[in-house]
C-alpha cells in the first residue's frame, strides 16, 4: 500500500492533505544527453520564476578535465573562480580574475581515458536578482579505479543581469557521446 507523507505548511499553520502536497522545490526544466560528441552544451531560454538554478550532470572529455562556463553570450573578462582540490594524497587550491569564463575543474580528471564520466553538481545563486553579480559553486570529481580526485569550484559573474542562458564549453576536445546535463530550476521560499 502506497503511504502519503503529510508536510507542514507554516504559512497557515496546518498539515496539508493528500492532493494538496508540495510537488518539492527543484523543478526540472531541461536535460540534453549528446548522441554525437560537441564542444559546447547550452541551456538556453531559462525561465525567470525560480530562485535559483542547479545544474547535475556526467561529462566525458579525453582532452581536458574542465568545463568553461559562461553566462548570456558574454565572453569578456567578468568572470573569477576559486578551486580546492584533493586526490587522497594531496590538496591544492586555484584562483583565477578577470577570466573569459568560469571554469569548473575535475570533471573527467583523466584526460587520458574515454570510459570515466566525472559527476558535477554545480548551483546558481540568485540567477535573477538584478542588484547583484551572480555567484556559482560546484563539487566535481571522478574515480578511475586506483585513483581520483574531488574538486569545490566557487565562481562570479561580474553582471547584474538575470541570467537566460548558460554555455558550458571545453577547453579542447569535444564532450563526449552520453555526457549529461541537467537544468532545475529551485523555488523561491515560501512560494
């Protein structure tokens, strides 16, 4: 028998009942999966009613271990990141101003290999609030069998424009065939 589990909604003060239960706050709004490697996969078109955006997703590339990131079209220097990394043996950190893009480090993290996908999940503070820049972090990493590493991105966009489309491009090569994005949008609290 199937339960329904009730959730408290502090805007009345009351449970809600079955029919009237929160759907939850990501909303999935696209996902592109390549049949045939590319160098840039774009969300484009984004609607302008959530708070925030997500983005989950595997890529593969055997060139590069990043992704570079950029925000409606624009290619000029408004972009810095910081990065912390660790393989089990190490740990290293990364900084980067007036860049092109944001890159996202560690997502492949064997360039030599065509079989490891690395899992990123990467969110997108504010993407509509025009009265600031907009602010990203992402955790990333891959496993290879006998070796690995994770990486924490944190990013700006110098722009206080909305956010309505999202180029993730590679450094060299192509994303390869079945690498996978997602795009949800986060609800506005209390929405």
């Amino acid at each position: 028998m199937a339960s329904i589990s009730l959730k408290y909604k502090s805007k009345s003060g009351n449970l809600t009942a079955p029919g009237d239960v929160d759907p939850g706050a990501m909303i999935p709004l696209a996902t592109t999966t390549l049949s045939t490697a590319t160098a840039t996969i774009t969300f484009s078109s984004i609607p302008q009613n959530y708070e925030h955006l997500q983005v989950r997703g595997i890529l593969n590339n055997s060139a590069t271990d990043a992704a570079l990131m950029t925000f409606n079209g624009d290619t000029g220097s408004n972009y810095s990141r910081h990065r912390l990394t660790g393989n089990g043996s190490g740990a290293g950190a990364a900084s980067g101003v007036n860049n092109t893009s944001i890159a996202i480090n560690g997502l492949t993290g064997f360039q030599s290999t065509t079989s490891v996908y690395g899992p990123v999940i990467l969110d997108i503070l504010d993407y509509v609030n025009t009265s600031k820049y907009k602010t990203i972090r992402s955790l990333s990493g891959t496993e290879n069998n006998t070796s690995g590493g994770i990486e924490f991105n944190s990013g700006l966009w110098m722009s206080t424009n909305a956010i309505t489309s999202i180029t993730f491009s590679t450094v060299s090569g192509t994303w390869a065939q079945y690498s996978t994005l997602a795009l949800y949008g986060i609800k506005r609290a209390g929405a």
